[in-house]
C-alpha cells in the first residue's frame, strides 16, 4: 500500500485531516488544482462564528474555539452587528436571539459604524463574539504540521477512477496511480461525485453558490474595526477586509459542482440590499467571486465511516462552517479512524454520521 490514508480534496477539510491522520498512519492528499484552497477554501468570508447554524454545527464550532485560541494569531477580534429596517421586526427579533446579540439603539449603532443610514436602520444588535479566522494561516499550519510527519500532499493529481481492493483502495489520479487502506472524502463540492466513483451510495450533497464583491472603503473611512453586518434573515453582509469591504448577496443558488463565479444581477441585487442601509453609495467594484458551499440534506456537516463500507470516510457537507468548525471535525475524524471515543459529545457525534441517512 503507497498510504494508510488517502485523502481525495485539498480544501480545508482534507489539509486539517491530513494534519490529524499524519499522526496515525501514511497519508497520501490529492488536489485536482495547482494549488490548494481554490474552491470553497480560498473564497470564504473567513469568520468565526460559533452561534452560527444548526445546533449540530454550533457544537461543532464550540469544539474547535480551544484549538483556534492555541494557535497564535489565527483568530482576531471583529464582532457582528445586525441591521433592520422597521418592517423587518421578526425577522430581527428571531436572529437577535438565535446568534445572541444585545439590541442597541441605532445611535449606539451609527457610532460604530458611521455611515449607517438613520432614516432606514429602525434596529440594531450588536455582539463582539465572532472573530476573524486568518484562514491562510490555518492552512499553511495543518499542512506544516501533515508534512512534518511525513505526509505527502499533492496538487495537479484529479482522482478520475476509485476501485476497491480487498483491503483497500486503488485511485487513479492525474499524478498516478496510488494504493491505500482506507479512502477519506474531503472532496467539497464533488463528494457525491467521489462517492459514486467508488461505487458508494452519494447521500444527496447540493452545492449552493455564494457571490462576493470587494469594495473600496465607504467615504474613505477606516473600516478596519467595524463589526461585519448583515441584514436579518442574511440577505447580505458586509464585512471589512483588508481596508477595503467585502459585501455579499448571500445567496444560496443550487447548482452543479464547477469553479463557481458571481452572478452579475445577484450582486448588483445584493448590493442594493446593502446600499440601503448605509449613506454611501457603490461606486465601484474592486473584484469579485462566488464559491460553493455544500450542505448535506439537514445541513449538519457528514463525519464518520459509509454505513456499508467502513474503509470509506465522508468528511463532508461544511456548508458555511468549513473552516470553524475544521479543528473539531478533523480531530473527530481521526477518533473515529483511530476507534477511540470521540473528544466531543457522543450525542454530537452521533448527529454527525453518516449513518443517519441510512
Ligand atoms: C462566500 C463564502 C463565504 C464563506 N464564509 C465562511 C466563513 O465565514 N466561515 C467558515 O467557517 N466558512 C465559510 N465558508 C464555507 C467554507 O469556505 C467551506 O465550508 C470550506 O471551505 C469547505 O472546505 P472543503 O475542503 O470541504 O471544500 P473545498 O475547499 O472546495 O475543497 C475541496 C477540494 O476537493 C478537490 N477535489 C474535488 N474532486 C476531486 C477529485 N476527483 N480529485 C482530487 N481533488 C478533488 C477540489 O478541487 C477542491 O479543492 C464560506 C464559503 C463561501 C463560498
């Protein structure tokens, strides 16, 4: 056998079990592209939010703040403000308490963040618990610490053929054809795509589009300690980034796994949404992308072993959570790969599996 582990996907998932596995076994990563995190991991909002999802996700996210805090500088502070105009009072209501937000008046508001529109804002919530993930950073440090031990992780190697040996796996790649014991599906967006490659049941992933554009700091503001804001119900955000403002239609588009790219009307809609909430209008766009997140039916990410073959692990469905939930979920999938009792709560784990779609 080439590995003990085969990680088919060089995104986050696959990096962050590669960094875990390494301790167990050989581990031999596949990435299609040239260069890692050039889906779902490269174009993500990059924050840290522990409220955020279902409760199966917020466990999840819970699980991994230890680990964020041990690594130096990957965290930092940002914060999270909602913005509602006044017939939007349910849906604020409902968001203020399910991400635990204190209201504020929009005065308090305005003072955070200046170009907020008085005439049209009629609630504001503020809360300082979600932090910015310097997501290149967790990268670079989980594929640092799978390649000190020996891990090899390869770009440019697409998986275009999976067969099934009697202790293990066989894949053909664009790099060559490699052996191993056990086959870990950290594909994003293409998982179904791998799974049926392997003659595996796919578990019905949708890859949802998510578009994004940059724009220059409003008014020449520094935004750099404004919170990211968003409108109830996340029909957009904004969020600053790198002195400029990152702000999203947050769409969710189903579509097909491809290399996503934002849909010119869903920004500029998106951007209204955006632009009504503030003084300052958009005047130009300094880039723009969208990425897929993949959500599994319930929209709770997969972890575990295929129901009927336990040598194929799905390490899947990160949705919107990838990289806040990746040092939970990495560590739970090398327990269970490992068959020691899980770190977190048997319950969580439980709701996790594979399993539950029988
Ligand atoms: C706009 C946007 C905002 C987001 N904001 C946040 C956020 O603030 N916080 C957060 O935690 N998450 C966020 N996310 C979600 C996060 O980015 C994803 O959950 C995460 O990146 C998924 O990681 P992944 O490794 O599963 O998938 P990917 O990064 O897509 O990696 C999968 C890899 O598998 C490879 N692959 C597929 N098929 C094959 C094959 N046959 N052979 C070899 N390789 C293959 C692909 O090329 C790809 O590189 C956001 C996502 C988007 C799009």
């Amino acid at each position: 056998m080439d590995a003990d582990f085969l990680i088919i996907g060089g995104g986050i998932a696959g990096i962050s079990a590669a960094a875990r596995l390494s301790k167990l076994g050989s581990v031999l990563l596949l990435e299609t592209e040239a260069a890692f995190a050039h889906h779902a991991s490269g174009r993500s909002a990059a924050l840290f939010e522990p409220h955020y999802g279902a409760p199966a996700v917020v466990g999840l996210s819970m699980a991994s703040e230890p680990d964020f805090r041990a690594r130096e500088g990957v965290l930092s502070p940002r914060g999270l403000m909602l913005v509602a105009k006044a017939d939007a009072r349910e849906a604020f209501d409902h968001d203020l308490k399910a991400m635990a937000f204190d209201q504020i008046s929009v005065a308090e508001a305005q003072a955070i963040v200046p170009i907020l529109n008085p005439d049209i804002v009629a609630y504001a919530g503020h809360a300082t618990h979600a932090e910015d993930v310097d997501t290149d950073l967790l990268l670079q440090g989980f594929l640092r610490e799978a390649r000190s031990r020996g891990a090899q992780a390869l770009t440019g190697a697409k998986v275009t053929g999976i067969e099934k040996l009697a202790d293990g796996w066989r894949v053909t790649s664009a790099a060559g054809t490699f052996t191993g014991r056990m086959l870990i599906n950290a594909a994003g967006a293409w998982v179904d795509q791998v799974a049926v490659m392997a003659g595996i049941k796919p578990l019905g992933f949708t890859p949802n589009r998510r578009s994004m554009a940059r724009i220059p700091a409003p008014g020449g503001h520094d935004v750099s300690g404004w919170p990211m804001m968003f409108g109830p119900g996340e029909d957009w955000y904004a969020k600053p980034d790198a002195g400029a403002l990152i702000v999203s239609p947050a769409e969710e588009h189903p579509m097909d796994p491809h290399d996503a790219w934002a849909d010119d009307m869903v920004l500029a809609e998106g951007l209204a949404r955006y632009e009504e909430m503030v003084t300052e209008s958009v005047t130009r766009l300094i880039s723009n992308w969208a990425g897929l997140r993949t959500f599994a039916p319930d929209r709770v990410l997969v972890i575990g072993r295929d129901l009927r073959e336990p040598s194929f692990f799905w390490l899947a469905g990160q949705g919107g959570y990838g990289f806040q939930t990746s040092p939970a979920a990495s560590r739970l999938a090398a327990d269970l790969i490992a068959g020691r009792a899980p770190e977190i709560d048997p319950g969580l784990v439980t709701q996790l599996s594979p399993t539950r779609f029988g």
